[in-house]
C-alpha cells in the first residue's frame, strides 16, 4: 500500500470506486452487522408514551440516535428514520440552545423561569418541525 500523504488523495479515489461499484465501504465492525442486530439494539432505548404521564424520563434516546446515523452512511441509512420518527420536546433534553429545564427546576426557579422555559419549548418544537419540513424534506416521511 502506498505511504499516506496529507491529502490521502489515492484512499479518497479509492472510496470513490467502492461506492460506484455498490461495495460498502465499512465492511467490518458495528456498521457491517445486520440490521436486525441494529433493531435489536433500538429495542434498550424505550420511547416516550404519548401522552407523557412519567415522571423518570431518558433525555438521551434522542441524541443517541442521532449520534448513531452520524457515524456513517450504511448507518445514516438505517438510523435517521428512527431518529425522526417522533418529534419529542420535554424538560430534561437537549436542545441546541442548552438543556432544556425540567418542569420541577422552573417551579422552583418561579415565573419568570416559567414563561422562559414555555418559549424555549415552543422555539425547540419550531425547530425539529422546521428541520424535517424545510431543511430536510427528506426527513418528513419518517415523522409519525
């Protein structure tokens, strides 16, 4: 195998031909498993109920899935649709804005806090709403 330069530009044109030819590039490890493994996995990160009556929630589900279809595409393919598959605003999760506060942390924080925190979740509704509609069209048919 040739030395690696700065520019890897010989691995570059090599990817290149995989993916033309329909080869998967990641062969081996985590993104070559099958994707009834992959539903095996999503099955340990429980959604939400709709209407949210519980107290104990995992502010995480949604980050770990979309952290999962970022790693790379043959998993992109597999994991975007569940990411996307709710929109999910609750106290707890994080936003791009910061984390949003949990309905016990504005009580004790008092009105203000109240109103603020109301907005904050309108605007991160707004947000994954806005990117799976105008940013993303692609997105819109996984959103149940």
């Amino acid at each position: 195998m040739a030395p690696r330069t700065r520019s890897n530009r010989q691995e570059k044109l090599a990817v290149q031909k995989l993916l033309s030819s329909g080869i998967s590039v990641n062969a081996h490890g985590f993104p070559a498993l099958p994707n009834e493994l992959y539903l095996e996995i999503l099955s340990y990160l429980p959604a939400l109920p709709i209407p949210l009556v519980v107290q104990k929630m995992d502010p995480y589900r949604q980050l770990t899935l979309y952290y999962l279809s970022q790693t790379c595409r043959s998993l992109r393919k597999f994991f975007l649709r569940y990411a996307w598959e709710r929109i999910e605003v609750f106290g707890g999760m994080w936003s791009p804005k910061g984390r949003l506060a949990t309905k016990a942390e504005r009580n004790k924080r008092g009105v203000d806090m109240k109103n603020l925190g109301d907005k904050m979740f309108v605007q991160e509704t707004l947000r994954q709403l806005k990117t799976a509609t105008v940013r993303n069209p692609d997105l819109r048919q996984y959103v149940s």
